[in-house]
C-alpha cells in the first residue's frame, strides 16, 4: 500500500469524536479512516488528568497498530489533559491535531449577550481553555460544565424528554440576559444541536469546533505531502472499547445521521 492510503487515526472517550469524523468524511471523502472510541472508560470529562492521558496514550497506542498516517484527538477533554505530551511523543512520526471550544467564531459574530461554553468540568478547568478564555477577556463567556450529558449521548439518547429535560435546566436560567451564541466544547454535544434549538426556542447561532479542525487536518496532510491521490471514496472503520455491538451499531448510526 502507498503510504498517503494509509487511514487517518481518530480518537475519542466514546461515540463524540463521529461528529468530527462525520466532518472529514465529507471535506476528505478519498481518504481511509479508522476511530476508536473509549466508550467503556467514559466519561473522560470527570476523571484527574493523569487517567486521561494515560487512557488517551492507550488509545493512540491502539491506532498506531492500524498503521496510522496521521491523529486526531476527537475529544476536547483529551486534547486539554494529553496534547502536549502527545505531541511531544508522537509528532516525529505523524501529524497530530486536536480540538477546541470554537470561541474565536463565536466572539467574532459580535451578537449581543453571552457566549455559553457548553464542555465537559475537566476541558473548562485546564489551562487550555483558561488561556483561550483570556484571549476574549472583552467579550461575555459564560463557562457550563455539563456533567452528566455525555453519559445520555453515548445511551444514544440524542432527543427526548430526558435531553430536553436535562438542556431546560441548564439553559433556560441562563436565557434572561440574552444568548449570543453556543459553543459546544465537546464533541459529543453537535449530536444535541436539534434538543438545544428547541430548548432555547430562539434563533441561536450554536458553534462546534469540528469544521476547523478538519481544515487544519488537510493543512497538515498538505504540508506533510500525505493525502490520498485515489479518487474512488475511502473506506471508515470504527471500534470501540465495549466489547458491544450496540455501540458499534450506534456509532455507524451518528455517522449517517
Ligand atoms: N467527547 C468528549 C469531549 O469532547 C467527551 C469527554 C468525556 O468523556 O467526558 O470532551
């Protein structure tokens, strides 16, 4: 096999990474993809960071056995905890790319109210976020941990009463001094994007960061000469920690959705 055939390595605490994913398939379609989700040690959000640097070098370690060209950490928890020393460990032999609340498009739609970080308590506390946050030190941030969501996303329930009962509490205190906009700083909630909407009734502007990280994963596969020349569409494989085939089923599920 050439070696720009090789697949692009994605990871993630469970099924959030896909929305990434979903992302690259469509901007990358010739390329070869292979995702691990760690959906038996989730959630990530509410571990120490020693355990998940230590569950994210598993997981890279796993991917680097499927021959990987190039590594995308799906997870905003993860690439707060682990990036530097991924970084520092792996980047002589491939590109790595992580994620980040997408705080620069919101501030930049100059709305009126608050910008509301939705992310897990571990990506709001590390200083990578705290450092972005001061970047925009003029604008109105609201951090929201969310604890306890991604457990729902990965039981696949995306819609719902549950959801939605769970989005009202959160979100509706925080309507009065008006939204400007949402960013979803985990890669589990795009999956929520319909619930949120509705939770809010109001034309909200809801932001993720997966867009971006795509365009800077081509970069990478650009600067680093390793795109696929193929034309004919890659082929997407997906495994996952729990020895399960629903969570296989619902990850193929998030991917066509
Ligand atoms: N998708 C992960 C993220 O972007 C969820 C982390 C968790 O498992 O708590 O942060």
């Amino acid at each position: 096999m050439d070696s720009e055939d090789r697949p692009i390595g994605f990871f993630d605490s469970g099924v959030g990474g896909i929305s990434v994913l979903k992302e690259a398939v469509k901007i990358l379609s010739n390329e070869n993809f292979v995702y691990f989700g760690d959906s038996k040690m989730a959630p990530y959000g509410v571990r120490t960071v020693e355990e998940v640097k230590k569950l994210t070098f598993n997981a890279v370690e796993f991917l680097l056995k499927k021959n990987i060209k190039a590594l995308v950490v799906a997870c905003n928890t993860a690439t707060s905890a682990a990036i530097i020393d991924l970084r520092k460990a792996y980047s002589k032999y491939m590109p790595i790319v992580g994620i980040e609340p997408a705080l620069k498009p919101a501030v930049e739609c100059n709305r009126k109210g608050n910008i509301i970080i939705m992310a897990t308590p571990m990506t709001l506390a590390e200083s990578k976020f705290n450092n972005l946050m001061k970047r925009y030190s003029n604008s109105n941030i609201l951090p929201l941990p969310c604890s306890g969501l991604v457990e729902l996303i990965e039981e696949g329930k995306t819609e719902g009463e549950e959801i939605e009962h769970y989005l009202e509490e959160k979100l509706i205190p925080l309507k009065g001094n008006g939204i400007a906009a949402v960013v979803l700083g985990c890669t589990h909630y795009p999956f929520i994007k319909k619930s949120i909407s509705k939770v809010l009734n109001q034309d909200v502007l809801i932001l993720d960061g997966s867009k971006g990280t795509v365009r800077q994963l081509k970069r990478q596969l650009i600067k680093y000469h390793i795109e696929s020349n193929k034309s004919k569409i890659g082929k997407i494989k997906i495994f996952n920690s729990m020895n399960s085939q629903y969570i296989i089923k619902l990850s193929y599920k998030l991917l066509k959705e």
